[in-house]
C-alpha cells in the first residue's frame, strides 16, 4: 500500500500509547493532522507527509531536494546557544525562505546558491512544549549588518553568500539559534493551493465588515503580489503571504478525509521546497508527531518590529526595524517564552489580523 490508502491508514490511526474514547480519538487525530499540515504548509515542506504509510513516506523523501549542509560551515562558537531543553524536547526554529520567482523548488536546474534575493522570511518557532508555534515575517528591505559585507537589505544575504550567509546574518540579528533551513518560490505555492480545491482568505467587503473571498493558486498569487494598491505597502503584503498561508493550512484540515487530494497536496509540497539535509521526512514525522495536539488556533503570525521606512547612505529604499521591540521579542523567541512574552501585550507589533485588507 503505496499510495492515498496507505496515507490514511496512517493519518487516521491512534496513537496506541494513548489509549482513548472514539470521540476523544477523533478530536486528537484531527489536531495531530493539523499540526502536521501546518508544520508543513509553513515550511513549505508538506510536513503531514511524515505521517504516511512507511513506503509513501520514502517516495516523499526521495521528492525532496536537499540542499548540500548550509550549518557545516558556520563557527559554532560564534552561534546562538541552543534552545533549552523541556523535558526531553526542544524547541525548533526553522528559517523558511520564499521567493517571488521560481528558484530551487520549482526548479532545481535554475537555482545557483547566492544567486538571487528572496521576497520573504520568515522565522518558524515550535515550543519545547509544543503547545504553541509562531510565523514572524521579517521585511526583505530590513536594513541589517550582513556578516564580511557590511549593512544592506536583509534578502541581500541569499544573495552575497547563500543559505549559510542568511542563517548567519538572521542569527546575528536576533540571538535565535537556526535549526533547519528551507526555501521555496511563491509559484509553487498556486500548485499547492490548486490541489485544494482553492482556498478563503477574509478581505474587506468594501462596506466596514468582511468576506471570504474564495481564490485559486493563480488569483492568491496575484493576491500576495500587490502592494502599490496597499495603504501599508510591503508590510501589507507580508501580512497578505501570511494570510495565505494560514488559508492554505486550514483548507488542508478541512480536507482531511479526502485521501486522493491529501495525497495530491503532499505530491505538490514536497517538489516545491529545497530544505537542509537534516529536514527529512523522518524529522518531519517527529516534529508532526511531538505536536500532535497542535491546533490551527494555536499558530500566532506576526511581523518582526518596524519603526518605519527610510533611506541608505546610497539612496536604497529600506526598512528600519524598531529594535527596543525586536530584540526583547526575539530573546522571547530563543528562551522560548513567546506565549507569556505576548501575553503581556509588547507594543510595535504587528500580529496578522482575520481579516486581511
């Protein structure tokens, strides 16, 4: 059993060291699925493909393109300390790089490591307890110090120096220690959307309330492409790639009993990300696994805080990060102390909104 039937055997089946009530089982299956689809959905991974059948799950594996080990060359002694421990888990912080053309994933041919800028970051935080997980955007344009280059835009890293240099220059910036490292192209993501059926993204209705508007891959990529027409301009469309991706991920849990499209949405995943060796399906399955009571409600998207826009010494339009709101926020983030952090209402941040303008 290879295929869509082998996947739910797997996705509907309890946990047998958690002997539960059916009703208990369903609701616990369910929160295992969303918190595999989410893990991977914010990837770009697919990360519910860990729960397949044993022999679906090495296809997937096999689907994946892997990135020669962008932490081989890092000075560990330069790096963050690692995450504490929470019994016998830890934290996972996973940079996930999206692209605005199609590089690496979408394919592999075109992508040559340092050769081109990315269009989004994003800093993906599981806790130790795996109880809550985190999305924070950081803008393209921050204008940040990008280690043996000197100050330039934050996606410039990608380009200067590859994977290593962005892990190396987003460590520096926030004291976060990197685990995992994945980059996909927004492209993929209308393929991924597609295999769903579509998903609803709440927008204004134009008359003070909001409306699910129901979009294909190629209208959410039109979506998250505008930002001229955007009072908020970039930010805007940060919090708008945000929003799809957060439909993306509840479109998959509402389709979890249609094995054919889960089936066809983790074929989709896979060959739409290039990951770090270490990010196997098998990671993969113990992240999903770990997080089994993760639910959509329990993800928290938000953009790394700004003080506005300005200009370099060379006439670059740049993003200033407000950092008396960063780095109290990231020290958050690598204590893994966000859910209390947040609790206590910081300012200058921007948490995505339902509804999305």
């Amino acid at each position: 059993m290879h295929g869509p039937e082998g996947l739910g055997d797997l996705l509907t089946a309890p946990n047998p060291a958690e002997p539960e009530s059916q009703s208990t089982g369903r609701r616990r299956r369910s929160k295992g699925f969303v918190a595999a689809i989410v893990i991977g959905a914010l990837v770009l991974v697919g990360g519910s493909g860990a729960m397949a059948y044993y022999g679906y799950r090495i296809a997937l594996d096999e689907k994946i393109e892997r990135i020669d080990d962008p932490f081989a060359d890092l000075d560990d002694a330069s790096r963050p300390e690692p995450a504490p421990l929470e019994g016998t888990t830890a934290p996972v912080n996973i940079l996930a790089l999206g692209s605005d053309s199609r590089i690496s994933a979408g394919n592999p041919s075109d992508w040559k490591v340092g050769a081109q800028r990315t269009d989004a970051i994003l800093l993906l935080h599981l806790s130790a307890d795996r109880k809550s997980a985190a999305a924070i955007s950081i803008p393209r344009d921050s204008w940040v110090d990008i280690p043996g280059v000197g100050e330039g835009k934050i996606n410039a890293a990608f380009s200067y120096g590859g994977p290593a240099l962005m892990i190396q220059t987003v460590e520096q910036l926030t004291g976060v220690r990197i685990d995992h490292f994945a980059v996909s192209d927004f492209e993929s993501f209308t393929t991924l959307t597609d295999t769903l059926g579509g998903v609803e993204i709440k927008v204004p209705d134009g008359a003070g309330g909001s409306v699910e508007q129901e979009m294909t891959g190629k209208e959410a990529l039109e979506f998250t492409r505008e930002r001229y027409a955007l009072a908020n301009g970039d930010f805007g469309r940060v919090q708008r790639q945000q929003a799809w991706m957060r439909a993306i991920a509840t479109k998959a849990t509402q389709d979890k009993s249609d094995l054919l499209k889960m089936s066809r949405f983790l074929e989709a995943a896979v060959r739409a990300v290039a990951v770090d060796e270490d990010l196997t399906i098998d990671r993969m399955l113990e992240l999903a696994v770990s997080a089994k009571d993760l639910s959509t409600g329990d993800i928290t998207f938000m953009t790394a805080p700004y003080a506005g826009t300005g200009r370099s010494a060379d006439g670059q339009s740049i993003v200033l990060l407000d950092r008396e709101a960063l780095d109290p926020l990231m020290q958050a983030v690598a204590k893994d102390d966000l859910p209390d952090y947040l609790a206590g209402s910081p300012g200058g941040i921007d948490m995505l909104p339902d509804v999305v303008e």
